[in-house]
C-alpha cells in the first residue's frame, strides 16, 4: 500500500528490465501476459498490497517506459492509490545497473530497501512483509529462500558424477532481497572499487562478499521465477485454480449485464513529412504520420468511444474535446489511461476490446502482438486488433487516410451501485503528463 501524506520507510525496486529469452516471447519478459495481465501487473499487485506505506520504483526497459507507465497507472487505481505512487526508471546493460538506476530515485526518508524481481510475479505480499520485519529485527540483509528438496550431484563435463551435495546446507534463494539502505549503498560502493559489481549478480551476494551478514528466512512456494514456458503454464494452472467459481445471485435478483460500446475514428494523413505516425499504441518510423490535434492515433480513439458509449460516459469529443492545449500531441496512452480511470470510478471494467483497422499502410501484421499486448497492458483486458483494405475503394482505398472501428464490452464491478449521472459531470483529471 501507499499512502501520500507519509513519506515511507520503505522502498521496493521491482527490477523488470530483462528481456526474458528463455520464455520465447518477443516482449521483455515483464509485458508477457499471464490470466490477460502482464507480469509486472501481477507483481505490483504484491507490492500494493503490503501493510505498510512503501515507495515502489519500476525498472523497465527504456524503450517501454511508457508500458510501465500505463501498468503502474492501473494497478495503482486498482488499489485505491495515485498513478504517482509508482516511480518507472529506465534500466542499465546488466541487472547490477539496472538496480543502480532504481537506487538513485529512492526518497531521503528510505531506511529499508527491497529488490524484487517482476519475473516473480505471483509473490505473496505477506512474504514482502516479513522481509521488511526480519530486516528491522536483524538491522542486517535478509533473502527469503526455500530447502532443497531434490539430491544434488556434482556433475564433471563429461557426465560422470564426482559426488553428492548436502543438500541441508543448500536453500534456494527468492526475492524480494531486503536490505538496510545504507549497508546496500555502502556494498555496492565497494563491489565497485574492487572490479566485483560485474561478477556479483546477485544482490545477498553482493552485500556478503562486502563482509555484511546476510540471513535467510523461510520462503514461499509461489515466489517461483517465471523464465520458461512451463513456468508460464504453472502460473496459468495456479491463477485458474485460485480463481473462485463465481457465486450467482439470490434467484429474484437479476445478474448484472454486460454492456457493449462502439466506437469510430478516422485520421487523414499529414501533408508534411515531420510528423510522425502513432497507431495502436505504437509509432512507426518512417511513416507518414496522421493529422489531428493529438497524434492521430485512430485505434486509441476508437477504443475510448466504445469504452465510455459502454459504460454512458459519453465520448471522447465530450470528455477531452480538441481545445485543450495540454492535448497539443499527445499519445493514445494519455486517453487511454484517463478513459480507464473514468470507467472503473463509474464501476466498471473492461472484459475485451476488438479493433479493425481500415487503410492501406501501415503494413500492420509484423506487429500485431506488439500492439495488443500494449494496450490489454493499459486495458487490463484483452485487445484483439484486426486490419483490413477496402480495394481501393474510398478515402482508405486512395491512401488518404486510416479508420479504426472498435467494440468494447464491460462487465459492472461487484457489489457497484450503479445511477444515471449526467455527461458533462464526467470531467478527465489532466494531472498527468503529456
């Protein structure tokens, strides 16, 4: 939990810069979806919900930024918290700069440090919690790990085994590492100065090879990495399993019903060669970009007319319209994230979106995933984006422009009480940046 009117003791660095080759996925492992939300969704949801306020720093791959961003913003409004109460950096080449960067944003009231990793996404909060306690207790680094269970041979390269490991002296170390901020600063100055900071991946490692004392205290079985596709599946088969069947209603009270929205946009393209294309979420170099006051982005407007027709918010003229200067350029993510935070304090959620986009160029199938994975990550919901030619029919047909249609279906929140409030009380909150 965060809470804005005290500055935290604690910090979390949620290290979530990996590229994640091992899972197979074109996106850094951080964006792969599980149960519909990235990794990193998942993993803040442990960190929210720790007992105490704490300040989280999300270290994400520089050029996704932006995803991070709209994640954060989302779990933040899922737990009753601003999108502030996260600080997104971007990473270095190795996870020991990576860690660095996060180091550098921590708050001057920060006695107690965390590393957690995103990979390690189904982590209980109540682990987090008692790292930061042992921490306390001990004034000394702490890592959570679990016995090995398994025999463990030593191996030679050829096959054969040259003996076998007491495994009662072996724990297999989790995350989130906790450390007094001053010892991890002090260790990490000092891995620096003798050539270690390379070799020392791990950060209990790190801070032992300094000469700290570091202790492990019991682990818990979820806190498994995720970095292969059968981890994938575990984590799927566990989220499903976890998932309770829903209970249905007294016989006389009707279920709530899903409600649909569609939405519509069309973007002629620039006359000039300077302005850049946005579509879906992404920008395409070396495309000819669309006209408008914003970036153009067709998908995204059209994914935020069908969201708020669906939940009788109005549209996106009404809620932003194109006066605005502070909407001078900006990106879908900015209306997108704004529509959201709209439609789940109107008791709402978002259950799918399908998009059909309708142009000649770009050339969209090479990213078609990209593209969906960005905007489920801001959705927290599936996105399914199809793209079609109208042979060279029409504006479209001529290369004139691009027009995105989209369907949103959302589902009331439980327990929400719905009433009939009028448009123009629905005002964005333009405190976000641009």
């Amino acid at each position: 939990m965060t809470d804005g009117d005290t500055a935290p003791a604690v910090a979390v660095i949620v290290v979530a810069a990996g590229s994640g080759t091992r899972l197979g996925r074109a996106e850094p492992k951080a964006f792969v979806l599980l149960h519909m939300r990235t990794l990193l969704d998942h993993a803040l949801d442990s960190i929210f919900g720790m007992k105490e306020s704490v300040q989280i720093i999300v270290v994400a791959p520089g050029d996704r930024a932006a995803d991070a961003h709209a994640v954060a913003a989302q779990a933040a409004t899922r737990h009753g918290a601003f999108a502030s109460a996260v600080t997104v950096v971007a990473g270095g080449r190795t996870r020991q700069d990576s860690v660095d960067q996060g180091m550098s944003a921590l708050l001057p009231n920060v006695k107690i440090v965390l590393v957690h990793d995103a990979a390690r996404a189904l982590t209980p909060a109540s682990l987090c919690d008692e790292v930061v306690a042992a921490v306390r207790a001990t004034g000394h680094g702490i890592i959570p790990g679990l016995p090995v269970v398994d025999t463990i041979k030593r191996v030679a390269a050829s096959g054969a085994i040259l003996g076998t490991v007491d495994r009662s002296e072996l724990s297999a170390v989790q995350t989130p590492q906790g450390f007094p901020r001053a010892m991890l600063t002090s260790a990490r100055a000092w891995a620096v100065q003798h050539g270690r900071f390379e070799s020392l991946t791990d950060d209990a490692a790190l801070v032992a090879d300094a000469g700290h004392p570091v202790t492990v205290v019991a682990g818990h079985p979820l806190a498994f990495k995720i970095t292969t596709p059968e981890d994938l599946e575990r984590a799927d088969l566990i989220l499903h399993a976890a998932t309770p069947a829903p209970t249905p209603p007294p016989a006389p009270t009707p279920p709530p019903l899903a409600r649909i929205g569609s939405g519509l946009d069309v973007h002629a393209f620039a006359t000039d060669d300077a302005t850049e294309l946005w579509l879906a979420g992404l920008h395409w170099p070396g495309e000819r970009g669309l006209s408008g006051h914003s970036d153009g982005d067709v998908v995204a407007h059209a994914i935020c007319d069908a969201v708020l027709a669906a939940a009788g918010l109005g549209d996106i003229g009404t809620i932003f319209g194109t006066a605005d200067p502070r909407l001078t350029g900006a990106h879908g993510d900015v209306f997108l994230t704004e529509t959201m935070r709209l439609v789940v304090a109107a008791g709402f959620l978002v259950g799918n979106v399908s998009v059909q986009i309708i142009g000649n160029r770009p050339r969209f199938a090479p990213r078609r995933a990209e593209a969906e994975t960005r905007l489920a990550g801001i959705l927290s919901a599936p996105v399914n984006i199809a793209a079609t030619t109208t042979d060279a029919l029409g504006f479209t047909g001529r290369g004139e422009g691009v027009a995105a249609t989209a369907t949103a279906l959302i589902y009331p929140t439980p327990l929400a009480v719905h009433s009939a409030v009028p448009e123009q009380t629905h005002t964005p909150d333009l405190n976000w940046e641009v």
